[in-house]
C-alpha cells in the first residue's frame, strides 16, 4: 500500500514540492496537448463551436474514477490515505455558478491559463493577474462571505451517498453517461453549425466499449485489503512519532483551508484516527516557536485560567466558543484544552458540528501536558537523555512561572498516566493506581479457568494460542495482521488504547501478545512484569465481572510487519555469516541432547542465549532482568546495537521474549524474528544441522503436545 | 517562426498524432487542420497579432488526452494524496502581494493570515509552476506557442483583456469561495466523488452557458 504524501504529511515538505512540480508538468503537458492552451477553443464549449473541454474533462475523470476506484479496492491506496474536501453546498453552489461566469467571459479557467501563458497567450497572463487580484478581493471580504463560505456544510460527501445509489452504480452511470456525452458532442461539432468532422466513428466506438469494459473491470476486481482506510494508521505508527501525527494535521488544516464541518462519520473517523488530537510535545513545540497558524484556547473557568495557563492560550467559555472562533473557521490549528479531555472533546465535536474542520484536543489535556512536557527530569520514571532533560528544563522555563520550581504535585487524578516510552514494562503498582482509567485496556492471558476465579477488574481474558495457526504448513505461527486485528478489534481494543498485558506466569506469554500488537504497529502497550503473580503477591484486587465492551473495526496494517523473517531468509543470513543467529531454546535442545522435531541440533553458527537466562524470580513471580544486567550479559554477545540478529526458538513463543527484551528493552535496531524457528528449519532435510552430543529420538507424545493451548503456560518447564 | 523551427517541430508532432492517427486514419486529414482556424482561413491575417495562424498545429485527440490528463490525476492521488489544482497557489500570490503592499493587514486577516510566513512553501504553488512549465515545453515542440492575444477577428484587444481581467477576477473570488477551480475542485473532486465537486461542476456549466452568449463578441 502506498503511503501518500499527504498521509505522511509530507505534502509541503520538500519531497512533497518536488512531487507536485512534476505532476504538475504532467498535467500542463496534457492541457497543452489536449490544445487547452487556446482560449477560443475553451470558450468553444459555451458555444457549442468545440467541445473539446467536454470530451477531455470527462475522459480525465472517467479515468481518474476507475484507476482510483480499482486502486482501492486492490488495497493499493487506503481512502483516509487522500485529502478530500467536504461539500458545503452553499460554497460549492455558488462558487460553480460564479467560476462559470468568469470562465465564460474570461475564456480561461486557472489551469489552463498557466498553459495558455506557456503558450504565449497575453490574455491568459491577465486572466491569471486577474485570478490573483480577485483572491485577495475573497481575502478582504471574508468576513461578510464567510456564512456563505460555510453555509450547507456537510463534510466529506460522496455524490453517490448523495443519491443513495452505491459507488458502483454511480461509476457505472458516469461511464456510460460520458460516453453519451461523447457521441452528443461529436454530433455537435459535425452538425451544420460547425460541419467538422472530429475523430472517426470507429474509433470513438472503440473507446466507448474500452471506457465501458474498464468500468466493468474495475469494478469487479476483488477487494484485497480487509479493512481500507483503516490499514495505514497502525502501519504507520511505528515510523510516526507523535509530533509527525500533528505534522499532518496541521498540513490537513492548511489544505482544507476555507473548509468547515463533518458529520457524525466524519468526526468518528478523526477520532479513530487521532486526528482530533495534538499531542503535548507538539503543541509545546508549536507554542515556543511562536506557530502564527496556531489558536490555543483554555476552555476553563476564568479562575483557573488567571491561576495558570499555557502561555499564548485565550480563555473562551465554551458556549463562547462559536462565535469566539468564527473567524478561525478553517484557518490554521485550533488547539482546545482543559483539565482533560471530557469537556474540549464535546467542545471540539460541537464545533466540528458547525463547520469546524481544524479543531484539535490537547492529548490528557493540561495534565498530560504537565505530565509530559513539563514534568522535572529527575521525577520521571525512564531514564531521560541529556538532550531530552534540556528540553524538559527549557520547557519548564518558558512555560512556567519562576517561583514554580519543582511541580511534583501536579493534579493528576482521573487521567492516564501512560510511562514516557512505549511499550514498557510495568509494575502492579502502576496498573493498579491507572485501573479505571480511559483508555486503558487490560490483557489476562491465564488459563480461563484461572480468570474465571478473580481477575483484574475490567481484564479481558485471551488465549495466547489463539493468536497462532497454521500458515501454509507451518504450525504455531503468528497470525497475520488482519487476523490478530479482528481479535483485538473484537475486545474494543483500538490503535488509541493503551494495552496492559498480564500473563500468569511466563513472560514470554506476555511478550507473544506484544509480537502480535507490534505486527499491527500497536506501541501503545505495557508489560506488567510478573504477571498476575507480582499482581495476587502485592495484595491488588480482584474481581469475577466480565468487561464490558463493543466489537469496534479493526485496523490492520498492509505488508510485512518488518521483523519476521522466513526460512529462507535465516537460510541466506546464515550463508552470508555476518547475521547473529540467536536461538534461545534451552541448552539441551539447542545442542541436540533432547528433541521433540524432525531433527535434533540447531542452525550452525547458531548462539545459544537460552530464553529463561533473562528471566529471574522475584517470589513467586517469574520476571524479565533488571535492564543494566540484560545489557551487559548481551553486550557479550551482540557487539553493537545495530548489528544484524536473527531470533527464533522452536515455535516463535520463546524467541518473541528474547525479540521483546532486545529491541524495546535494550534498543537493538536490527532483530528479527524467525517464527517458523526450529520447528520448520529441522524439517527440511536439505537445510543443514549441527547437533553435537548423540540425539534422542523425538518422542512422538511431546510433537503433538506443543499445539496444545494450555502449554504456554508450561512451556518454561517443558522445554 | 521561422521555416527551420518548423523543421524541428515535425517529429513531437509526429509523435503526439501517431496514436490518434492510426485509429482515424480515415478521416485523420481534415482533423489536421485546426478547428480554430477553419473559420478564419478566408479572412486576411491580421497584421500583428495574429488570431488563428494557418501553420497552427492540430492538438491531440481529445479523448487520449483526457485518458492521459486522467492518469495524471490519478497519479497525483496515489503519490501525493491530493488531486491537481491551479488556484490554490494563484491565491497564495495574491497573499504575497498583499504582504507586499500591506504587510500588517495580510497577516491580520481571517484567510490569508495563516498562510504566513511563507505562503509559497505549499504544494500548489509548484505544482502550478509545474503546469507553466508542462504547457511552455509542450507548446513549443507541437508549434504551437505563439505571442498573442487570442480573439475573434473582429474584437478589440481592449475588449478582450477587459473581459478576461475581469473574468479573471470572479474566477478567482469563486475558486475561493468554492475551494478550488475546475482542476481542483471540478475535476479532481469529481474524480474521487465528490458531491460538491459534482455540485460544483453543475452550476459552473449552468452559468457557462447562460452568460456565454452576453460576452461572445470577443470571439468573433
């Protein structure tokens, strides 16, 4: 799937200029050739002395329609990957029924005139003169057009909505009526008035039948992704951090300038997409570097406000707001915050109601933005850079007042209070004090059984194994995206949500679970670091409610989730002796003592780093190392972070901990993970094996056993 | 221009035809001859600027143009996310030059303010170039770039310009009003179906023809 320009938010961005100044070549060519760059033959159309706009218009967006409509539904580009305006009937009325006059008496319209000055024509460099000076007329009377401006908003609307046809019907209909069209046109231009003989009546058939049989076609094709629109913003997230997400809001709010409203989709659909939010960091960034386009509004009392407030901010009462702001209307970012986010969200969907399209909530409000823009360095939990604890101190500097030194107090009841990094490893402690809250979403993975009899309020219960399946032949392996989507989607779990999974007992439970969030680019996760155990040993309560929760749409990524390799691959990285092959299975299995494959043994080359050596206990609970003692007993093994490491163990359920602890714990940048693991490799005879002492035959008992579900839970003992 | 130019012009000309020409070959002759000018073929060149020269060339078939002008669009939405559009960076000149005139005002008001500081650094603003760029090369290797002021015989130079001055004007308070022109809002909304493009689209065309007839003595 393509990740467009606009959904990386890189539209004005130099990549996105270069991007435009070819297509846009493109397009002059194609005007010019199309002989745009002639006014009378423009005009023509309103005259029926040349119906070259018609014939070239409607083959363009016949086109268009089917090469988009076709690239949708081969997953080729996702719907919320594409800037589209909203209708606002009243705008649009009027601005086409104005456009018209002044095209019909200018004889251009604003592209062919750049064409036609290309060509030479002087009457198309006053009309573009002309085009400039009637924007900056718009500009002067904004302020009385602006009703009009917004007046019939109504968000992104497809015309086959507007008719209650579906898209196919609509498609089909523009089809066939372009080429009605084609053939009236062609009867025009020959009839008496002009007497021209246009192209011939053979050809004009053929591509008639051709546009039609394209329609066809395109609207046959299978549908190839699960979930379009959604799919990129869980791909994307890995490679988006924070501030890029706002990036491209704000590249939104730029292009849809002049626009205004969404309806209730609309607004769901921001609010999937996080595209209603600005996260703290963002906004911080935009405030000190003094963001023109930027309006901060405090939706608080008055008292609060004079008690403190983000510097550049204006106090608006919420009934205010409307009016307040109707000047903003589509016009830069605006930016609300309270407390939290209850009373700016209402506000932001009200407003969005009337025509609002650029308006964002601060993420946690002014408590995520103390929590994480302004809170001390020295109070943080993950262990901040010194890069990092400068900007904290300049952020504290500019937003605080002098005499408030140490905010260690800040109110910070009733929102979440997510760690710094993600994922992370949590303590009960943390999950206890955050239950509750929104947003958070709780993962038990016991045995049901054990769930059944009192589990963390709220938690939802989910078999590790359920995850796994058979792909094309092997066994045990992580599910694809789409699948591991609809299992979370089914929970209620979506790309906002901060997931904390428990196991019982076995970290390498909680990390399977972590492999499959990472495979749908879901960072938004914590590990609580000992499971149910550290939860049960530190006295937290439990209950037997089941959760309440609604079925939401999944999102899934397309493509590869970039850290599963295949067998194949392993096979070349071992061939090319510069990738470190971990296998992390227990010593006896790894120099082929025991086996319970088709072949002892393991990869040669191969390390043995056996899983349960970054496990300790802390009484009863089976926990991941302390970070300092995981770094240097792999700093032995792996000499620099970016070096080339292939994990894996026998069925991928061992190695996703080693994954885990490798590159979210300690930053390793290039490890993959061999799913298919031993299991797969020690099948296929031509694949060597090193196996060193004399192997044992695999008992049969112990190969069938290992799909079995409740062995996660053993799996530590067993192997 | 010159016989040498006209030389050179043959093979992009050429090219441009050979598609349409195979399939027309029947009645590919007459296509040749520019509709503009079938009209004026009579009628003396004017002695300056001239109207519809005889050695202008015949565009593309029309229909293979809007195929390609269609994938175009088409690439445009897959690479950069958006459609084409033309307006857009017109009116960030017209932000330009009112900053130039009046800079506190520019930036005060309610719709080009938060294009500043730098109204240019947009999209649409190279793609516009671009579009100059595309109609200035293709113009010239298809002969038909040509310095004038394009009328019917009989218009004045004045009435023209007047016309397309002002018909520029309200096009460009109209794009505004409607968030884009007939690229951007016409064509490249109606290619992702849009009903305001469509709406758009509509009333562009109603007015077109109710009004074309008040200022067709410029054409002729």
């Amino acid at each position: 799937m393509i990740a467009t320009l606009y959904s990386t938010g890189q539209l004005n961005a130099p990549l996105g200029f270069a991007a435009a100044l070819a297509i846009g070549f493109c397009f002059g060519l194609c005007l010019e050739k199309a002989g745009f760059g002639s006014s009378r033959r423009l005009a023509g159309v309103f005259y029926f002395t040349d119906m070259s706009v018609v014939k070239v218009m409607f083959s363009a967006l016949v086109t268009a329609a089917l090469g988009l409509v076709a690239a949708q539904k081969l997953g080729i580009v996702a719907q919320d990957d594409l800037f589209l305006m909203p209708t606002i009937l009243g705008a649009h009325a009027a601005g086409g029924a104005l456009f018209g006059l002044g095209f019909a008496m200018g004889g251009w319209c604003p592209g062919t005139a750049a064409v036609g000055l290309g060509s030479g024509r002087m009457d198309a460099l006053v009309f573009l003169a002309g085009i400039v000076l009637g924007s900056i007329g718009y500009n002067e009377a904004y302020p009385w057009v602006a009703p009009l401006a917004g007046y019939g908003s109504r968000g992104v609307v497809f015309l086959h909505q507007s008719l209650d046809i579906t898209r196919d019907q609509l498609v089909l209909a523009l089809t066939v009526g372009a080429v009605v069209m084609f053939w009236i046109s062609e009867v025009i231009e020959r009839g008496p008035a002009i007497a021209r003989p246009g192209v011939s009546r053979v050809f004009l058939a053929v591509f008639s039948i051709l546009l039609c049989l394209a329609a066809v076609v395109a609207l046959n094709l299978p549908r190839l992704n699960l979930a379009p629109g959604q799919a990129l913003t869980a791909s994307r997230a890995p490679a988006q951090p924070a501030p890029a997400a706002a990036t491209q809001a704000q590249g939104q709010a730029q292009s849809m300038n002049g626009q205004a409203a969404s309806p209730e989709a609309q607004m769901l659909a921001a609010m999937a997409t996080g595209k209603d939010h600005i996260e703290p960091e963002e906004l911080a960034r935009r405030i000190m570097s003094g963001d023109k386009a930027l309006t901060l509004v405090d939706i608080r009392s008055k008292a609060e406000f004079d008690a403190f407030h983000l510097k550049g901010a204006v106090n608006i009462p919420v009934q205010q707001l409307p009016e307040e702001l109707a000047s903003k209307r589509g016009h830069g970012i605006i930016v609300l915050y309270s407390n939290g986010m209850t009373h700016p969200a209402q506000a932001r969907d009200s407003l969005a109601r009337l025509g609002f399209t650029n308006v964002y909530m601060l993420t946690d409000g002014l408590r995520g933005f103390f929590e994480r823009v302004l809170k001390p360095a020295s109070l943080r939990e993950a262990p901040m850079s010194a890069e990092q604890a400068k900007a904290i101190a300049e952020a504290r500097g500019f937003f605080l007042p002098a005499e408030l030194a140490a905010p260690a107090g800040t109110a910070t009841a009733g929102v979440l209070q997510a760690p710094s990094a993600l994922p992370a490893l949590v303590e009960p402690a943390w999950l206890a004090a955050n239950l509750g809250k929104p947003g958070l979403k709780v993962i038990d993975l016991r045995p049901q059984p054990q769930y059944n009899g009192g589990h963390i309020p709220g938690s939802f219960s989910l078999n590790v194994e359920s995850l796994r399946g058979n792909l094309a032949g092997l066994p045990s392996m992580l599910l694809p995206a789409p699948m591991l989507a609809q299992h979370f989607a089914q929970m209620g779990i979506g790309a906002r949500d901060l997931v904390a999974i428990v196991s019982g007992e076995a970290p390498i439970d909680a990390t399977l679970v972590a492999m499959a969030l990472e495979r749908l680019g879901h960072k938004r996760y914590v590990i609580l670091q000992g499971g149910m155990k550290a939860w049960n040993a530190a006295g937290l309560p439990k209950d037997t409610q089941l959760p309440a929760a609604a079925a939401i749409r999944p999102h899934a990524p397309d493509g590869p989730d970039g850290f599963t390799v295949t067998g194949r691959e392993v096979q070349a990285a071992m061939a090319g002796g510069k990738t470190i092959i971990l296998d992390v299975r227990p010593a006896d299995y790894f120099s082929g003592a025991k086996s319970d494959e088709a072949r002892p043994g393991h990869i040669p080359g191969a390390i043995n780093r056996p899983f349960t050596e970054d496990q300790a206990k802390s009484g009863e609970a089976t926990v991941i190392k302390p970070r300092e003692e995981l770094e240097k007993a792999y700093a032995a093994i792996i000499p620099s972070k970016d070096q080339a490491v292939i994990v894996h163990c026998r069925t991928g359920h061992q190695a996703s901990q080693t994954w885990w602890v490798l590159t979210r714990l300690l930053g390793y940048t290039n490890v993959k993970y061999y799913d298919a693991g031993w299991t797969e490799w020690s099948a296929r005879p031509e694949w060597p094996a090193v196996s060193s002492p004399k192997p044992q035959t695999a008992s049969p008992q112990q190969v069938q056993e290992h799909q079995a579900p409740a062995q996660s839970q053993g799996q530590e003992k067993k192997q | 221009m010159s016989d040498t130019d006209k030389e050179k012009d043959v093979s992009p000309q050429a090219e441009a035809q050979a598609a349409p020409a195979e399939q027309a070959a029947p009645e590919r002759q007459p296509e040749q001859v520019a509709p503009e000018q079938q009209p004026e073929t009579p009628r003396p060149a004017a002695p300056r600027l001239q109207v519809a020269p005889p050695q202008d060339k015949a565009p593309m078939n029309p229909y293979l143009a809007g195929v390609l002008l269609g994938l175009t669009l088409m690439t445009s939405y897959l690479i950069l996310g958006a459609g084409l559009g033309a307006s857009g960076a017109l009116a960030r000149l017209g932000a330009v030059l009112e900053h130039a005139l009046l800079p506190a005002r520019a930036e005060a008001s309610a719709y080009f303010g938060p294009w500043f500081p730098n109204p240019l650094s947009y999209y649409l603003v190279f793609m516009l170039a671009g579009v100059f760029a595309g109609g200035l090369v293709s113009a010239a290797s298809g002969g038909r770039m040509r310095l004038m002021i394009e009328r019917g015989p009989t218009a004045s130079r004045v009435r023209r310009l007047a016309l397309a001055l002002i018909g520029g004007v309200i096009a460009g308070f109209a794009s505004r009003l409607a968030q884009g022109c007939t690229s951007g809002q016409g064509l490249s909304g109606g290619a992702v179906l849009l009903t305001g493009s469509f709406l758009f689209m509509g009333c562009l065309f109603a007015t077109g023809y109710l009004t074309a007839w008040i200022f067709r003595r410029q054409w002729t």
